[in-house]
C-alpha cells in the first residue's frame, strides 16, 4: 500500500494524457453576472490544462498566497495523485453568497485510472474582483481544508513463464522470484523503482512513485500487463490530518502472465556457455524463428559481425552470379581493394575453392565481393535479412518501452574499398547475436526468414510477415558451405557428436590494443563471432554467439559455445 500527499518535494513532469470536456449548456455567459463569467473562464481552463489563464482569474489577495508556478504544479500533483484521466464540467449553477464569497457550483465528473470516478461539485469562490482560490480547488470533491491524498493498493503480479509453462518470474513486485536462479533474469529483466523519465507515464496508469515496476526486459516491456491496474482509495483529508474522506475507491485487477517462446534447458545453457563474459548468445527455432533462448548482450549491443556476415555478403554474390562454389581463387596473403591492402586473418595464406576460401574464412577472396556486388544490391540483401528494421520480439505497441537497438549497415557505404570492408564486416555493419541467429535461421529454412518472436500469446506477437531472403538452392548451396566450415576450416570446434553443425566463425577487428598503437603490427582489440544450425540436414535450432573483448578468434572462443549450446538441445 503506498501513501502519497498532494504536495510532494520535488516536481514531477506530468501531462495529462486524458479526454477532457465542458459542457456549458444554457449558462453559457450570463450577463451582469461577473462571478459566473470568471468561474466559466477558469474551468474552461483548466479544461484546455492552460494553467496560466486559470492563475489569471484569482484576484489580486489569492495571487499573493500562491505564485503561478506553484499554482500550476499544485494542479499537476493532484491530477498525479488521483492518477486522472478524464474531466467532464456540468452546466454551471446560479451563483450563491457563502460569508465574504460568492460561490458558483459546477457539477464535475473526474475519471481515475486507479479509484474509479470521482462525481462532486466544484464550488468555486468569486470575491474582490476574482476568484477566491484555495488549495482545495485543486480536484473536485475537496472542501476548505482538505488535500488530496491515495492509498495504492497493487495487484498481485502475474508471472513470466516459459513456453513448457515452468516460471521464469514469479511473486509479488517486491519479493520476485526466479526458479531457474540468474538464468532467467537475462530474459525476464528486473523489478525496482522506476527512472524519472518513466514517472509521468506510470503516474498516468496509477502507480504511484516508488511502486515497484518492471525495469528492464520483459519486466519492462510488459509490465502493465504483468501488473494488472492498481487500486485503492482517493480521499480528501484534513490539512491538520484529524480526519479524512473517500472520495472514490476501486479494487486492484490481477495481471496476466506472459508466456514466452523459451526453453529453460537452452536458457541455462547459453547463460552458462557465456560464463558471464561480456557479449550475449541467441538462440531461435529453426523453422518459426521464435526464440528459445536469449543471454547476456544478446539483442542490446550491436557491434561489427566480423566473417558471419560473409554469409550476407554469399547470398548477394551467388544471387547476382558474381562467384559460384567451384570458382578458384589465387592463394595468397591479401588483397588490394581500392587502394588499401586487406589481409587475411593472422597474415595466413588461403584460396583455393570459393568452398574452401569460405571454409577458411579468406578475406582475399571476400573483399573484392564488395565492388563486384555493388552498394545498392549488398545493402538490400542484408536488408532483406533484417538489417536496419526494428528488432521483432513482440508486438509493436511494446517495443516502446525498451526499444532494442536495430542491427544496421549504411545505405550509402562508401568507396570500393568500403565496399570490401563491409563485405567482410568490418567498417560501418554492426549486429547483435539475435541478428546473426536469424541470418542463420534464415538458410536454415530454405531461404525464409521468420519474425524473431520470443512470446507465445498471439496478441503480444510481432506483427512481422515471413520474407523469403533467398532461392532455395541458394540456401542450399549455403548449407553446404557453412557444413564445410565445421567439417574441415575455422569452424571445427563447434562440432557436437549429436547432428551434423553449419555454422560461419567471425573475429571483428576493433582497433589497436592500449599501449601497442606505435608497434609495427599492433596487437588488435578481437570481438569473437559464430553463426551456426543444427543439425544441417534437418535444422532444429540456430545460434549467435558474440564475445566482445575476446581472448581469441571466433572460432577458438564463440565456436565452442554454440556448440555446447546446440548440445544441450538436440
């Protein structure tokens, strides 16, 4: 139960998001009548939320009590603490002396998110050439003396559960549970105080500072749904506390649970491949693309892809005809592109076969891709992929609430040599895990790339469609590759003995270490990549698995993880 006063120490930015009406009737304007006039001005005002033109209806003494910000942020708080949402003014009443005033009675009806609705009058005081304001004109219902204060009653939160129905989160808001220990949390997010950015918005749906809502993750993104609507009591209390009124109250309504698309197996798995290094795993149905398992970083820290997005830039090579698979290619130590000198990893020598410089992962035989390819059919390929679009978790009327970032590549790349870096993604291409899992997914399922949904509830789904990406031979040809780089090239330690892994290995050059900057070859910052599914001829699962920061390659590193993954679920 939280308790909160009508004026509190700190301003809180709120705006009333509420459909407001005044309804005039046949008292609208009465001549020779200045106290009616000045009270239908002051609630037409505060009807429009113009709390400057309301200020400019007190007379003269009342200015001096209160100052127009005061004034106006006393109107705020009440609308906060009531958590109001409409205000509808009646026809006004025939004005009648009350002492030293004359007070003009307005029927209101106040609708609250939190305590039902609040039907009184609004006596507003007409005196010394303006309107005799007190701070209980602030919400209608209060008399001379009181405030305006709550009582929240929260509902009970409803859980997250995984798609077997096991609890992911569970308990109240301030006592929330995971079964499957820190696991979950990767998924679920957290519960605690709000930040201030997100207070107006809280206010608005009845929680009230304080209360305990979802901070992050699914948490986060579903919390008035897990929350249900809050309840309680709004009364009108003496200003010396010796007494108090209820205005209007209302019980709190249960949440619904959020059922996702997890696996609490892979969950676990994939937390503790990553073993708490900085970076995240992404785990996604073969065939739907929802998601089975998501840990660490896995959608929140897009970074450059490395050689996984060597199978983008495959798909726009083979489709525009540009390489086949029985292509050959000099073996040598690098390439020229546009002027600069692009080496393969480690200075090492490769070519061969286009099967074999992809299972060797040979950046001289993939940056030329780039010019060949061109920008515009290399952007719409990874477009087509899912690069620059917004990640599809869930529906999008949710997305607002956390927003993850979207994996991106430039429409405009560059010059030739951009071209080549982009084509073996470096330069200006960014991913996340989730990212490269749905590439995977998507040769997986002969081309198709499915929305990456991780809740079951199909009105919380995404809305996105099912894209084919590519042929199906295509995809095919793909398969094999990706076969041959776990078979016999960088790939070799994602090899599990339950089903045969396709998979792509990428380390991402970042910079120069601290302290080497001056050294001939300077020792590079690596982020660590692998893209895999499984099993090759019948795809079950795919992975993403980024370790940003890594102490090794792709494939010494990120590989074993997704194998270790696709282990535990096959």
């Amino acid at each position: 139960m939280q308790r909160r006063r009508r004026l509190i120490t700190r301003a809180l930015p709120l705006t009333i998001v509420a459909i407001i009406a005044f309804a005039l009737g046949a008292s609208a304007g009465s001549p020779g009548s200045p106290e009616k006039d000045a009270a239908e001005r002051f609630a037409l005002a505060w009807a429009n939320k113009d709390f400057g033109a309301m200020y400019r209806e007190l007379n003269e003494a009342s200015r001096r009590t209160v100052s127009r910000a005061d004034f106006a942020q006393a109107y705020r708080e009440a609308a906060e603490v009531a958590t109001l949402r409409t205000l509808v003014f009646g026809e006004l009443g025939d004005p009648d002396d009350e002492g030293s005033a004359t007070v003009v009675p307005i029927p209101a009806e106040a609708g609250t998110v939190a305590f039902g609705s609040v039907t009184a009058e609004l006596k507003v005081p007409y005196a010394e050439g303006g309107i005799a304001w007190h701070p209980s004109l602030v919400f209608p219902g209060l008399e001379m003396g009181e405030q305006l204060e709550n009582r929240v009653d929260l509902a009970p939160r409803a859980p997250i559960l995984a798609r077997d129905g096991t609890p992911l989160a569970e308990g109240a808001a301030t006592e929330r549970e995971h079964p499957l220990g820190g696991a979950a949390i990767d998924v679920t997010g957290e519960v605690g105080e709000a930040a201030e950015e997100d207070l107006a918005a809280l206010a608005r749906q009845g929680f009230p500072a304080g209360a305990p809502v979802g901070v992050s993750g699914l948490e986060q993104a579903f919390n008035r749904r897990l929350a249900g609507k809050p309840g309680g009591s709004l009364l009108a209390v003496a200003t010396d506390n010796s007494s108090a009124r209820i205005l209007a109250q209302a019980e709190p309504e249960p949440g619904a649970p959020v059922k996702t698309t997890i696996d609490p197996d892979l969950q676990q798995a994939a937390v503790a491949g990553l073993a708490g290094r900085a970076g995240g795993v992404a785990v996604l149905d073969a065939r739907n693309g929802d998601v089975r398992a998501l840990a660490g970083q896995a959608f929140s820290a897009p970074q450059p892809p490395g050689s996984t997005f060597k199978t983008v830039t495959t798909t726009a090579a083979l489709e525009k005809g540009v390489v086949s698979l029985d292509d050959e290619f000099e073996v040598v130590d690098g390439v020229n592109v546009g002027g600069r000198f692009i080496s393969n990893a480690n200075g090492e020598l490769c070519g061969g076969t286009f099967r074999e410089a992809f299972a060797e992962s040979c950046n001289a035989d993939f940056a030329p891709l780039g010019p060949e390819i061109g920008n515009d059919d290399l952007v719409a390929t990874a477009e087509r992929f899912g690069f620059n679009s917004p990640v599809t978790l869930y529906a999008p009327q949710f997305v607002a609430a956390v927003d993850p970032p979207e994996s991106t590549i430039p429409t405009e790349i560059g010059e030739e040599v951009d071209l080549g870096v982009t084509a073996i993604g470096q330069g200006e291409v960014l991913a996340t895990p989730l990212q490269m899992a749905s590439v995977a997914q998507t040769i997986a399922n002969d081309g198709v790339r499915e929305p990456t949904s991780i809740v079951a509830n199909r009105k919380l789904r995404p809305q996105a469609k099912s894209e084919r990406v590519m042929s199906r031979q295509i995809a095919a040809e793909l398969t094999e590759l990706m076969v041959g780089v776990v078979a016999g090239g960088t790939g070799f330690a994602a090899a599990i003995p339950e089903a045969q892994v396709a998979g792509k290995t990428g380390t991402a050059e970042l910079g120069p270490k601290p302290g080497t900057e001056e050294e001939e070859e300077p020792e590079q910052i690596k982020d660590a990549w692998f893209t895999a599914f499984a099993p090759a001829e019948n795809p079950r699962l795919t992975v993403g698995v980024l370790l940003i920061e890594a102490e090794a390659a792709g494939g010494e590193v990120a590989a074993p993880i997704a194998g270790q993954v696709l282990s535990a679920g096959l």
